[in-house]
C-alpha cells in the first residue's frame, strides 16, 4: 500500500516539475514569437490588409491613360501592368489593358487566347480593325478587357513606317472605342494601361502618344537608373512633339529585397531624385509573383494572401487615390 501512494507522489511530483518546466519554456516561445522577422513580418502584413480592407477606392473623373513603360528588360513592366490592372478591377473599376508587346506576356498572365489567328492590336495598329472587335475580358474578372498581342507585331514596326499618322494609330483607335462605349450608354473605362515593348520604336511611340501618363518600374539593382535618363529624354521629345498631354506620373520599385542593403540604397537614391512620383509601396521579390503567369493568372487571384498580391494591391490603392 504504501509503495502505491510513493508512486503516486513521484507522479505527481513529476507532473508538477514538467508543468513548472514547460510554464518558461512558454513564456519563452512567446518572447522570441514577438520579436523573430517573420512574425514581425506576419504582424505588419496582417496592419497592412487591415488598412486595404477598410478602404474603397475613389473612381478617376475621366478615363487615366497609363503607359508602363521602361527600356531596361526584365523590370517587372508587364507584371507591375497586370498586378495593377487585376488589383483595381477586384476593387470595382473597368479597366482596359493594351498589350502592345510582340511577346504576348500580359496577354498570357491575363489568361487571353494570342496565337497567330486570334485578332490582336495588330489587327488594330495595322488593319483598321475596331479596338471592341479585338477585346476579350479576363477569366477573373468580367469589368477587365484586353486587347491582346500576337506574333504578328514583331513586324509591326517595320509596317507602322509607310502608314499615314503613324504615332497616332493607337491613340484614334481608344478615342473611337471610347466614343462607341458612350454611344452604346455602356459604363466608362477607368483605366487603360498599355503595356510596352523593351524598346523605343514605333510600338512605344504610339502607347506614349495615346497616354496621358507613364508608370515606369524600376527594379531594385546595381543597374536601376541605367538608361532611365534616355528614357525621360525620349519622353520629353514626345511632350514636346507629339503629346503635351503626357507626365512621368508614377514610378514603382520592384524585386525589392529588404536583406540586401543594395535594396535599400537604390530604393533611397530613386526617392531622392523623384520624390513626388515614387509610390510608398514597394514590389518584393516573390516566388507566388514569378508562379502566377504559368497559371495563366495574377498574383492578386493566383495567391491573394501572399506578400507580393498585397503589394501590388496597395501599390493601387496608391495609384487610384493619387488620381
């Protein structure tokens, strides 16, 4: 009997000492919980949807006109284009994207058919054809239309030369389009975004001319600034000639890498130099971002709760309340 109640003390003796043992080891989880990156991280994200879910974006008073555009290759032009295109249509807005590079990238990651017999911007540019008998809306979202590139454009600018208001093409087209919607009693377009070719030929010309504004992503490396001088002076031959109208209105960091002091040194210097056109959000490197096109999706709709949708939602939130 009284081997039992011993056992029965060494049990509880026991008990007592694993719950006095794990009551630190508790407080201590919680400690490092608190002040580890990636709860960090997990806190300032989860303030940050906080912030976007409260908030309804204000409609622009006529139809914003956006050319993404910058020379540099592999920037994040055609996504930082239909991450913001998706972003606002989630949040209401019609909008419209011009794919006019002969890749069809924006045109894949919008999950639109752009195989050689389908109807394109070509058809448009070239033809005559109607801007509305060339638009197809997003699988994800009715309110998003795009006119889709083909292989056919990679000669586009050999074409564009012998034709009459060549710079204009584009620009007539949207106005006639524009018109058509208002005849029909059909709700405006709140935005267009025409996503560029990595070059300065007549394809860029003909978005720069059509646009009333540029987006220009800059990415977050050593050569960031490279080449953007040719670009504002390439843009400022078009405000002089061809298009008064047009203002760099907006530039986007992206592939930004908070590790890295690199990043920060760049993100800073691009500040510096444009501080009233450099949005608050900042683009990260992301895997989800880099997935989303081979879905033939965004990142807002192919992985809504990760880092790099929410960025890009913030980046238009910014974006529309600007305008």
């Amino acid at each position: 009997m009284d081997q039992i109640f011993l056992e029965d003390d060494t049990i509880k003796h026991q008990k007592t000492v694993q719950s006095e043992a794990k009551a630190p080891v508790r407080d201590m989880m919680d400690s490092i919980d608190e002040s580890t990156p990636l709860a960090s991280q997990l806190a300032d994200e989860n303030k940050r949807r906080e912030r976007l879910n409260g908030r309804s974006l204000p409609k622009p008073q006529a139809t914003r006109f956006l050319t993404v555009s910058n020379q540099k290759g592999g920037v994040g032009k055609t996504t930082t284009t239909v991450n913001i295109a998706a972003a606002l249509a989630k949040a209401g807005m019609n909008v419209l994207v011009v794919d006019i590079d002969p890749q069809g990238n924006a045109s894949t990651a919008l999950g639109i058919e752009h195989h050689a017999e389908v109807e394109s911007i070509y058809d448009v540019l070239i033809n005559d054809v109607p801007l509305a008998d060339v638009l197809a809306p997003c699988p994800q979202f009715d309110n998003l239309l795009v006119a889709p590139a083909t292989i056919h454009l990679a000669g586009a600018e050999i074409e564009l030369v012998s034709l009459v208001a060549r710079e204009q093409r584009l620009r007539r087209a949207l106005d006639v389009y524009r018109k058509t919607r208002e005849e029909l009693g059909q709700e405006r377009i709140d935005y267009v975004f025409i996503d560029c070719p990595p070059s300065l030929g007549l394809l860029t010309v003909n978005a720069f001319v059509a646009a009333r504004e540029v987006l220009i992503p800059i990415q977050c490396e050593y050569y960031a600034l490279e080449g953007l001088s040719q670009l504002l002076n390439n843009i400022e031959l078009i405000q002089k000639h061809l298009n008064s109208e047009l203002v760099v209105s907006t530039i986007l960091l992206t592939m930004y890498d908070g590790r890295t002091n690199l990043a920060s040194q760049v993100a800073a210097e691009v500040r510096e130099h444009f501080p009233q056109q450099v949005l608050g959000a900042l683009i990260p490197r992301s895997v989800r971002i880099s997935e989303a096109p081979s879905y033939q999706q965004t990142v807002v709709t192919y992985d809504p709760s990760s880092t790099g949708a929410l960025s890009y939602l913030e980046a238009a939130a910014e974006i529309a309340e600007r305008g």
